[in-house]
C-alpha cells in the first residue's frame, strides 16, 4: 500500500498561499495600484499580477516537492534540465493545477469584485484553497497502484481541470482583448492544462498533442471575439471544445475510444454549445 500523502505539509502551503493571495486583493482594490505600461494595446501589467506570479512559483516549488514523496516517481521518467555541473529532474506536469488554482481563481472572482465586493475575496480564497489543496492530494493518489482508487483520484483531477480552464476563459473574454492577446492567452492556458490532463496517460507525443489543443482554442477564441456574448457565455463555449477535444484524445491514448464514446463527447459538448447560444439570443 502507497503511503499517504503529508498533509501536514500540504495544508502549510495552502495557507501560506492563502496569506500571500489575502494580500494580493488588498493591494488590488487600490485604485491607485501600480501598473506597467508597454505602450500601443499592450495591456497593462499590474503588480497584483507580479505577486501571483511568486505564489504560482511557490505552489509550483511545493507541488514538485511533495509528488517526489510517492514511490512510484522514483522509477518514473522525468524531464531533465542540464546545467552542465549538475542535472536537475522536474515533473512540470505536477505544476500546472497548482498553479492553475491560484490564477482561475483571482482572475475569475475579482471581475466580481464591483458587485459582490468583499464576498468575491472570500469567494476566490476558498476556490484557491480549495483547488490547491484538492489538485495536491489528488495528484498523490492518481498514482497509488490501487485501479479504484487511481480513477477516482484522475476523474477528480478532470472535474478540476475543466472548472480551472473555465475560470480562466470567462477571465480573459471578459477582458475583450485584441485577438493577438486573447487567443494567445487562451491557447496558452489550454495546452497548459490538456498538459498535466493528457500526462495522466503515458505518451510521446504529449507535448505535440497539448499544443494542438492550445492551438484549436486560440482559433475558436478568434471566431468568439466577433460575437457579442458575455463573458460566461464565451468562457462555456471554449471550456465545451475544450472537454470535446481533451475527451477524445485521452480515450484515444487509452485505446477506449470508439464511435460510442465519439457521440457521447460529441452530444454532450453539443448540447452545451446550444445551451449557450440559446442564452444569449434571449
């Protein structure tokens, strides 16, 4: 039987992060915030956005820490960077939720902010928590030898990935973007996140596949931009392509994928597709 995962450790990060994120909305509520500007359309860079950035590195750190503890990781391949005086092994498929948890929730709550005020704060720190602590311990257990408990640690990595990737793609609609910065964006995020959901099964062609996913994103993020739907709207829409393609990869590197399993993607993204549609002419 694999050891537990040391959640000890664990719930130390998620409250660290958690502190560091508490200050982050108390620096973004100021009006008067810093911000770099790169001139033209180039949005603007606040440091609220800096310092998310040194808690992604910091969750990112501790994700790659704790899934070394398991004992199947220490007859796993890992990538490998070569400084020359020293080789250093990484598991970046380990980082991407983690990681994923602190920007989904920021970027999505905070466009809450005007209207919800203090509850959107405490709406994203609980997803943050909430995200962060789930994606660690689930990651440990998506590796346990134990076939029922391995699924079951994988279809909640899945649920996670899909509500995180939503998060995401409302937040950078809502941000109506040129096409250059929100397709680029949205596909970024989307090869992140097909990355550490496709990991789950061992592939060659992992990279080459999660950048196709990225790649079919950011064109329907160009088609979307000249429609006028709200941001949940337009952040649907993607996240049903994206669970339509991710879902079809990843039964076809299972070797489960059949003409049944191409309907049931393709009725269930579908219907999300009309849903959406019907919402917006109404």
């Amino acid at each position: 039987m694999n050891p537990p995962p040391r959640y000890d450790r664990i719930v130390s990060l998620v409250l660290l992060v958690l502190l560091g994120l508490a200050v982050v909305f108390l620096i973004d509520i100021n009006p008067n915030i810093l911000r770099a500007r790169f001139g033209g359309d180039f949005p603007s860079i606040t440091v609220s956005w800096l310092l998310i950035a040194s808690l992604v590195v910091i969750s990112s750190t501790g994700a790659d820490v704790f899934i070394r503890l398991h004992p199947h990781m220490q007859t796993r391949s890992l990538p490998t960077v070569n400084l020359g005086f020293v080789q250093i092994e990484l598991a970046p498929a380990f980082w991407i939720l983690p990681s994923f948890a602190i920007i989904a929730s920021f970027a999505f709550f905070r466009l809450f902010s005007a209207s919800l005020e203090t509850l959107a704060f405490v709406l994203a720190l609980i997803a943050a928590g909430g995200f962060l602590f789930g994606s660690l311990v689930a990651q440990h257990y998506s590796l346990d030898r134990r076939v029922a408990v391995r699924q079951g640690a994988r279809l909640a990595l899945q649920a996670m990935t899909l509500l995180l990737a939503f998060g995401v793609f409302s937040a950078v609609y809502y941000a109506r973007m040129r096409t250059l910065y929100s397709a680029t964006l949205i596909g970024a995020s989307a090869a992140l996140l097909a990355y550490a959901l496709l990991s789950q099964t061992p592939t060659r062609n992992l990279f080459t596949l999660s950048l196709l996913v990225g790649l079919t994103l950011a064109e329907a993020t160009w088609a979307l931009n000249y429609w006028a739907a709200s941001f949940l709207i337009g952040g649907a829409l993607l996240l049903a392509l994206f669970y339509m393609v991710t879902g079809i990869l990843q039964s076809s590197l299972e070797g489960t994928l059949t003409r049944r399993v191409i309907w049931e993607y393709g009725v269930v993204g579908g219907a999300l597709v009309l849903a959406s549609v019907y919402v917006t002419f109404q």
